[in-house]
C-alpha cells in the first residue's frame, strides 16, 4: 500500500488480506511500516540497510496490540540513529533471541523496575528470584513453555494462592515486556487464570481500635511510635512515610513534597502538615537527613516493618489489620467528617478515582487548599478522639456523632 501515517486509529482498521500479508508504510519514517498477516497479526518493522553493507535487513519491532504507534515509530528513529552511527540492530536483537530468561530478566530489571513503585519493584525481584530463576534462568527465553511456568505457579499454589496469583501477575508483566520489546512473540500466558482471584480488603479500624492502636505506640521505640503515628496523622503509603526526608519538608509552609520518583503512580504529591502531624514530627527520632532512619544504617530509612507491626498489633491487642487498613480508615474518617471526595482522593494521591479518564487530563489544579482544611479537620477529629478518655465505647462500635474538636496545639519543629 501506499505511504501514509500510521496512527492507532489507521492500524486498528486496517483488515487482512485472506491471500497474502502485506504492509502499509509509514510515511514519516523511511522503512518503518507495519505488516498485516493472512491472521489478522499486525505487526510493526523497520527495513534498512547497515553501514557498509548491501544487503538490507528486516526488524520485528513489536505486535501493534501491544505498542502505540507513536512509541514504535520513536523506537524505528532511535534504532535508524544508531543504524547511521555503525551499528547493526539486527545483530543484538538476534543475540536476544538466544538469550536466556536471566539474561532478559536482568534487561527487564533495569529497564522497567524503576518504573514501577519500589514496593512492586521488590516484590517482582523476590518472585524471579526465589521461584523462576533458578528453574528456568539457563533455559533459551523463547523456549520457555506455558507449561513449565503453570507448573512452578501451581507448586506456589499448593501453600500460598496469593503468592500464587503475585508470580503469575509478575511473570505476566515481564512477559509483556518481553513482546513489546521484540524479545518473543507470544505472551505464553495469555488468556491463564490467576490461581486465586483477587479480593480487595475492606478492613477498617473502628475508633475504639483506632485508640487503642494510637495509645500502644507509646509502649514502641521512638522510632516506631512516631511512625505509626505519622501514618494515622497523614493517611499517605507505609513506604512514603518511611523515606520521609527532611529536605522535603517546607516547614514554612507546612508542607511536605514528595518527588515522583518516590511515589506510586510517579506523580509529585504535596502533602499540607496538619498541627497533627506537626506534633508527631517534633517527636520523630531523625533531625537532619531522613525523619525515620534505619536504627542498623542513618544514611538509609527504615524498611522492614513486619516485627514491628505485629508488636504494635499485640500491645493494641488489636487482631487482623495491617498497615495499609490505617490509610483506608482514614479515608473513611474523612469521607464520615464530610471532606469532598475528589479531596479525599487528592490527599491520598489516586490516580484513578473521582478525577480520572478526560477530567484528569484537563483538570490540573491540585486542591492544596482544600487538602490543607481537609487534613487539619481530620487532625482535629482524631486529637478531640484520643483525648476524649471519658467516652466509654463497646468494643466494636464505631461512634455515630462526631466528637467535639478541640484545636490541635501547632508545635514549632526544631532541628538539632
């Protein structure tokens, strides 16, 4: 077919030939085009010719249901620069097709795991770590079956579907890696079942709970009290909290600033510092550098949270919450005290929510104001509830009225 720009919409429409494939040639881009299968498989390709060679050559850039045109053409740009300065793509891409699955894993690693939240990060390094590498490592990624993947999930399976349903999700992500990249073909996994579906939590504190867990951190290290606590007052991740630092801190303007590559969606959020909050920093163990130190290394944060939690959980003598249960509750708590929902989420930095698909893309304004009002709002409700101690509540119920808010004192924080 004649030259034209290739646009998602053009490839989507785009029906096969039931005689013969063809192709349709991009014309921005001198030899990127895309290629139409007998099946109905569109895929993208790049014809050039290497430096000093007469023969020209064929690249397999990716399955168009995988890649946007826009990224596939930046990738045929980039690949025709480094074709103008020598290099033969072709060449490296065949070692790929030979590599093996640590050899891809390890491209995977660095190219996409920094990506994706340092949590996930872990988690995914853990799973290829501890269950496919040392099964499948030295095997030829492209001969890697379904069946040899299945079999060592289904062994996960057998003690653990959760951890079951983790590996197949994070083997499935490198996987579609791999196709978008041109590694493999086919997405082995395509169409599987997870071993167990997911069930998303919806465990939260009630406010005789939520007491109980706030006066149990006085009997933790300093470290620990003033974490937990920080998490109550501010409803932001487990992690971000932990990797506060004080850099991030404006304390003139009582606020605190995470930087995108330290958040889950990697968006920068800007957090208001509520006198609540403010009260729990003037107590946190770490002056200068970062606000929780890791008692092993202070040039590091703290990172396990396990032994802790389950020492905070028997002081409280509170069973079945984790730490993520504290975000949602105060979610709830603020939703109870009549903050706006688009607020709520705003404070919580959810990128899908109230304000998502068209409205996210032209609503930019971040609501500082309204979070500022709404977390102060939530500070106070908690201070008027921890140091209401007259209040007697049966031991699961979730108070109807709002407790009488006292205003919170605003400590002034000082470093040593």
């Amino acid at each position: 077919m004649r030259g034209t720009i290739l646009t998602d919409k053009l490839i989507r429409e785009l029906t096969p030939n039931a005689l013969s494939e063809f192709h349709v040639w991009d014309s921005q881009l001198p030899g990127f085009g895309i290629r139409v299968r007998q099946s109905g498989h569109k895929t993208y390709v790049l014809f050039y010719r290497p430096k000093n060679r007469n023969r020209i050559r064929k690249l397999t850039l990716g399955r168009a249901d995988a890649i946007q045109a826009t990224e596939a053409r930046r990738q045929a740009r980039e690949l025709l620069g480094q074709i103008a300065a020598g290099k033969d793509p072709a060449d490296e891409k065949l070692a790929y097709r030979t590599a093996s699955l640590r050899t891809a894993y390890e491209a995977f690693k660095a190219e996409h795991l920094p990506k994706v939240s340092r949590e996930h990060a872990r988690q995914r390094e853990r799973i290829f770590e501890r269950h496919f590498l040392p099964k499948l490592g030295d095997k030829v990624l492209r001969e890697i079956s379904r069946g040899e993947i299945k079999e060592i999930i289904d062994r996960i399976s057998k003690t653990h579907r959760i951890a079951a349903s983790n590996a197949h999700r994070g083997f499935s992500a490198f996987l579609s890696w791999c196709v978008e990249h041109g590694l493999i073909e086919h997405h082995v996994l395509r169409g599987s079942k997870l071993p167990a579906p997911y069930i998303p939590r919806e465990r939260i504190l009630t406010e005789n709970e939520l007491i109980s867990v706030w006066k149990a951190c006085d009997s933790l290290p300093q470290l620990w009290k003033t974490y937990f606590r920080m998490l109550i007052a501010s409803g932001q991740r487990r992690t971000e909290v932990a990797g506060m630092h004080w850099d991030e801190l404006n304390l003139d303007q009582h606020t605190w600033t995470l930087p995108a590559n330290r958040t889950k969606n990697r968006r920068q959020h800007i957090v208001p510092i509520s006198p609540l909050m403010s009260a729990v920093l003037n107590e946190a163990p770490g002056k200068s550098g970062f606000v929780f130190p890791s008692p092993i290394d202070r040039k590091t944060f703290v990172h396990f949270f396990d032994r802790a939690t389950v020492e905070l959980r028997n002081l409280a003598k509170v069973s079945g919450f984790r730490l993520h249960d504290i975000r949602r509750t105060a979610a709830s708590i603020m939703g109870k005290i009549d903050v706006a929902p688009h607020v709520i989420e705003a404070i919580l930095n959810h990128r899908s929510g109230i304000i998502s698909g068209i409205a996210a893309i032209y609503n930019k304004y971040g609501y500082e104001r309204e979070k500022s009002a709404a977390l102060t709002r939530y500070g106070e409700y908690l201070d008027a509830l921890f140091q209401d101690s007259s209040v007697n509540r049966p031991p699961n119920e979730t108070s109807a009225s709002k407790p009488t808010a006292t205003p919170t004192r605003l400590f002034r924080i000082a470093r040593a």
